[in-house]
C-alpha cells in the first residue's frame, strides 16, 4: 500500500498550478476581444470581469476548502455532489463536467482550423469536411500520447503551459504600448448606443467567462495525485488568480486598440487581427502559432481530466465497472476512448451548425454549470450543518448564489441543449445499477430523471421547429 501511495502522489504544487493554467488558458482567452466586442463596452466588461471574478474566486475557495475539509474524496466535483446529494446527482456531476470537457476540447478543434482556414479556405471557419476529417486525425493521435502515461502527459502539459503564455503576454504588452485612450473611452461606454440594458449586457457574457474558467477545478480532479493534500486549495487558487489577470488584461487592452464594432466584426481568433492592426502581418502569424501551441497543450489537459473523472467514478461504483480499466501505464484507457469517441462525435455534429464555435463554447458552458452548483451547494451544505460562522459559510453561499445566477444566464435555449446530452447520459446510470442487481430509479431520482428527459424532448422539438439552432 505505501509503494501504491509513493507511486501515484507524485504531482507537486507548481504542477498541479500548471494543469489548472493548462487547463483554462486555451482557445477561450484567443476569442475574448470578439466575444466582448458583441456584448458590451468598457464599462460593461469591467463590471462583468468583476462579478465573473468575484464568483469564481469564491468557488475556487470552496475547491480549497473541500480539499482540506473531505480530504476522503477524491476526483473533486464529482465526489462532492455524490456526498452532498445521492448517487444520481453525483453522477449527473460526473457525466456533466464530462460532457462538458469532451464538447470543450471540439471548440479548439474548431478554432484551429478556423484559424487555418484564413490561408487555406478549405478549412472555411473550422466545420468544413476537410477541417473535421483532419481534426479526427489529430484526436486519434492525442488518445495514442495519452495512453503513454498520466505523468508523462502532465509533464508534457506543463512545458507547454510556459510556452503558450508567451504570445499572450507579448499581446497585452504590445497593445499597451500601442494603447490608445481615446479609442478606449469612446468605447468605455460601447462605441455606439445598445438596444440592451447594462444587465442583459453582462449577462451576455457570462456564458463566455464561464467558459475561459472551466478547468478551475483542475487540481481537485487530480487531487489523487497531489504529494501533499493542501496543495490541491492552493493550486487551484494560485492558477485562478494567474488567469484572471491574463483574460481581464486582454479583454480590456482591446478596447484601446479597435472600435468595438470592429472588434465585434472580427474573425476568430480575434486576438490576431487586433495585433495585425497595430503590427502587421506577424502580428496574426505570431497569435496563430501561440493558439495552436495553447489549444493542443489544452486539449492534453481536458482529455485527461475527461478520463479521470470516468475512472473514479467507475471505481466508485457510480459509473459501468467497464470505465474502471486502466492499461500496464495506468492510464484509465477504457474512460480514455469513451472521451475520445464522444470528441469525434461531436465533431461530427459541428458539420450541421451554422457558427460551430458559438455552438460548441456555450454547449460547454451550460453543461458545466450542474457539476459547479451541486459542489458549491454541498459546501453550503457542510458549512450549514456543522454552524460554520464567518468566513466559510458567507464563500460557500455567495459561490452558490453566483453558480444559482450563471443557470439564470445561460437562459433557456442553451438548458434545453444541455438536457439533450444529459438525459441520453443516464443509460449508463441504469447499466451501473443493473450491475449491482438494484432498480435503476429510487424516490426523487425519478422526478430528476423526469425533468432531463422533458427538457430532451422539448429540445429536439425546439430544434426541429427552428426555434433552436445549433
């Protein structure tokens, strides 16, 4: 047991910081001076950084808290719904966070060969049949590396991590010199007047930030691996902080650059033409190199977080026993190639969608907001129950309150997407409790089950009506 423990708890704190970095910084920051652009000005960037922050912080804190205060329970999100809520929440979790992490990884496929596609139009904005055909390639090629080993790949992972900041700094330090106050305050308060409230402005982008953060429970997922158990709470924040700075700094030195309108009409990844104005050329070349080294080093990140979860779960007895294999490296390969073959499917899918981007990032998104409430709910659970005064309880109700908020703001187009992956995902559940010889829905997990599968049904029609486009 001793040689099993020296053996696995190898991650350190630098590294542990790295996959939660590795995990954030990827295609989302690349996109961010387009994403605000359509949304807001100024003004309502600052104030939609500050909640997105202010939110995320304290569930960074609940990560950290949990980590010390359940130190039994390891794979994080997942473990603490399934402790705080039942079985079928917890493996709602466990499907959800990887659900998300799989259609998360598609995203920077798509952006890719979108950015591939502005010097060989085949690729068009990344959805096109060469640009899928020669992503599937990829993905195969990455499930191979992973097989190798979780150490090797988290080695990997934080090589690349150093690497792909530099573009992003030269950007921010590069629009600084060429920062221009007066195109900044014209589009402090938008560059032009907006149809919508401040409220709906902000609430507009909080599916984008919600996306640029996932990866913040990094750390926790791998906590397994952590050499010293309080290393998993200061990874996680130490890497938030890091990211917070980079993504408010880009999102906001952009608007000194270019008009908002302009930046709104930008091609992704809109980091690159807004150094191209300033720079030339290379400008765009240098950005597009940086994305390409950020994604794949991110992509290596999320599909081990993918197959993590799947693994534990699987040991955990709450997924099919079949996810609990692992290969002579100990790697969970079996959890591995149902990641990779959910990537490939929603590849594919991203041939019938007008704006694959836009699609695959708030799909991401909306599929991550259950894992993230049911964690920050089971803090305010413990906090409650053991009459936790101050601190702990006011940070695992304000993470609740933002998580409760962020559903609110997904709205109910993107709920009803969400409900479409999520209601197929409960076959597994019924698999795993036909294994254990017990009925597959008790009490209230079919009222849960319920709303999943009205929501399913209400999407296909929604989608077949056109009410809903992906």
């Amino acid at each position: 047991m001793d040689n099993e423990k020296s053996t696995t708890r190898t991650l350190s704190l630098p590294t542990l910081a790295a996959m939660v970095v590795g995990s954030m910084v990827g295609a989302g920051v690349f996109s961010l001076p387009r994403n605000f652009g359509q949304a807001t000005g100024g003004f309502g960037a600052l104030v939609a950084w500050s909640i997105a922050g202010g939110g995320m912080l304290m569930l960074a804190f609940v990560f950290q808290r949990l980590a010390v205060r359940r130190p039994d329970l390891d794979a994080g999100i997942y473990a603490y719904a399934k402790a705080g809520f039942g079985e079928y929440p917890g493996f709602f979790a466990a499907f959800g966070f990887w659900a998300s992490t799989c259609v998360g990884n598609v995203t920077y496929w798509v952006l890719i060969k979108s950015t591939l596609g502005q010097v060989l139009p085949i690729f068009g904005e990344g959805n096109t049949v060469p640009a899928v055909l020669l992503s599937s390639v990829f993905i195969w090629l990455f499930h191979t590396m992973v097989l190798r080993g979780v150490r090797e790949a988290a080695a990997i992972n934080r090589i690349v991590t150093v690497a792909k900041l530099v573009p992003i700094l030269v950007f921010i330090v590069i629009a600084l010199v060429y920062f221009d106050g007066g195109v900044f305050a014209d589009n402090f308060w938008g560059g032009e007047a907006y149809s919508q409230s401040l409220f709906e402005q902000v609430r507009s982008t909080m599916l984008v930030t919600v996306f640029v953060f996932l990866g913040i429970e990094g750390a926790s997922v791998y906590s397994r691996y952590a050499r010293r158990r309080e290393d998993v709470g200061r990874a996680t924040v130490l890497g938030f902080l890091s990211v917070l700075a980079i993504f408010a700094s880009v999102t906001m030195v952009a608007y000194g650059i270019m008009p908002r309108a302009e930046l709104a009409a930008t091609r992704q990844p809109s980091m690159a033409p807004v150094l191209e104005s300033v720079v030339g050329a290379w400008g765009a070349w240098f950005i597009s190199i940086g994305l390409i080294v950020s994604v794949l080093g991110a992509y290596l990140a999320w599909t081990l977080l993918a197959a993590e979860v799947l693994y534990v779960a699987a040991q955990d007895h709450d997924m099919p026993k079949w996810l609990a294999r692992s290969n002579t490296s100990g790697v969970p390969s079996a959890a591995l190639l149902l990641t990779t073959l959910m990537i490939q499917a929603v590849l594919v899918v991203t041939l019938f969608s007008e704006d694959a981007f836009a699609f695959t990032l708030q799909l991401t998104s909306v599929l991550s907001l259950v894992p993230y409430l049911l964690a920050a709910g089971f803090a305010l659970k413990l906090a409650l129950g053991d009459g936790e005064p101050g601190r702990g309880l006011a940070v695992a109700g304000l993470a609740t309150l933002y998580t409760a908020f962020l559903v609110f703001a997904a709205g109910p187009d993107n709920l009803l997407l969400a409900c479409l992956v999520y209601a197929p995902g409960s076959i597994l559940f019924v698999l795993t409790r036909r294994e254990q010889g017990r009925r597959p829905f008790a009490g209230t997990e079919w009222v849960l089950l319920a709303v999943s599968v009205a929501g399913a049904i209400a999407g296909i029609v929604a989608l077949a009506t056109g009410t809903i486009t992906i």
